[in-house]
C-alpha cells in the first residue's frame, strides 16, 4: 500500500451555531461539538484509507471555552498516525465570532477510527508518511497515547484476572 501524506487527508467543516444547538445554559452543547468532531475525523480519515471507516473510540476531548450561540464553529482534522486497521485522528476546534472575527481554541480531540472491509472486517490502511517536523511529532505523541491505552487496558484485564 502506497503511503500517504498527513496534508493529503487533512479536512475541515465550518458549521454557524443556532438555537438548536444549545443547552439549558445557552452555550453550544458539547455533544454537538463532539458529533461535528467525529464527522470531520471520519472525513479525514476515509480519505487517507479510502475505504469505510467507524469510530473505535474517543481519546480525549478537551473543552477549554463555552462556544456561543451565533458563532460559527470550524473543526480541522489531521491524520496523525496509522497502524495496521486503525488510524488516530487529531481535531482542533476554533470559535469564530462573526463580527469582531476574533477566533478562539476551544477543543481538542484525539479519535480513533478503523477501516472497514465490505464485510465489516477491520482491514489494512496504508501507512502514514509524515513530512513536517510538527507531523513527526504528532505521530509520535500518538504513538504514546495508543501505547497507554493498551497498557490501561491490560492492566484492567489483569487486574480482573481476564487474559487479554
Ligand atoms: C472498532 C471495531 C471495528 C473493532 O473491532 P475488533 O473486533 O475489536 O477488531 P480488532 O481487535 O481486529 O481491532 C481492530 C483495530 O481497532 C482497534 N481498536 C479496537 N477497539 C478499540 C478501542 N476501544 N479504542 C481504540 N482502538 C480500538 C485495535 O487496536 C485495532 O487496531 P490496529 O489493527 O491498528 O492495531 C468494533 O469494535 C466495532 O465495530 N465497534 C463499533 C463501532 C461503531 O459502531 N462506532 C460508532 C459509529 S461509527
């Protein structure tokens, strides 16, 4: 499989905050922020493996500011490292007031999603081949996370006497 570039998946949605996406506090809901997260990692994804993809699961999802109703809301999504099946995908998420054009950090998430054959078989996805010493680094730091996540989960195995 030919190795793709991280700027070759790289993908994004703009997406204008309504009524409809807030809650009782009059802030956008973090789920709307997380389903828009997901769409964007699955995008990004599909491109780097051209096949099917779903979501194995969310690393993290950090919340650093309310986003208010009436901004718009932009989510950019990057490849940042591919294994055998699976793929990490890194999202920022960035507030845009309309009229002062004042842009704000408001998340991060790290998903993972895997490809998936036409049976629905977790299948292989080419590797990925990071040119930018920023996208060596992402990989590297994705490489870490998975590397924790398999030790949390073997120890959890362990510790309820399951082997893995
Ligand atoms: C994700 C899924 C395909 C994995 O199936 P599985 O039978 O566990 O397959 P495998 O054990 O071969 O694992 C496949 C890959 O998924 C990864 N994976 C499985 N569970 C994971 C989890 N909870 N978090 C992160 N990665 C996970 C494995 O590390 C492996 O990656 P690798 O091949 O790159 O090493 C399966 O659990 C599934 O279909 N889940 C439901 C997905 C879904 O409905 N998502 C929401 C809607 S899109």
């Amino acid at each position: 499989m030919e190795p793709r570039r991280p700027s070759e998946s790289t993908s994004a949605l703009t997406r204008w905050m309504g009524i409809e996406d807030a809650n009782t506090a009059g802030y956008v809901h973090g789920g709307v922020i997380m389903r828009l997260c997901d769409e964007v990692a699955g995008i990004a994804a599909i491109r780097h493996c051209g096949m099917r993809v779903v979501t194995a699961g969310m690393d993290r999802m950090t919340f650093l500011d309310p986003v208010h109703i009436g901004q718009l809301v932009t989510v950019r999504a990057t490849v940042n490292a591919a294994w055998r099946t699976s793929m990490e995908v890194g999202v920022r998420v960035e507030s845009e007031h309309v009229r002062t054009r004042e842009i704000a950090h408001t998340s991060t998430a790290y998903l993972t999603m895997v490809a998936l054959d036409e049976n629905g078989r977790p299948t292989r996805v080419p590797p990925l081949a990071p040119e930018t010493a920023e996208e060596h680094h992402r990989e590297q730091e994705a490489q870490l996370r998975r590397n924790n996540r398999l030790a949390e989960r073997e120890a959890i195995l362990h510790g309820r006497g399951v082997r893995p």
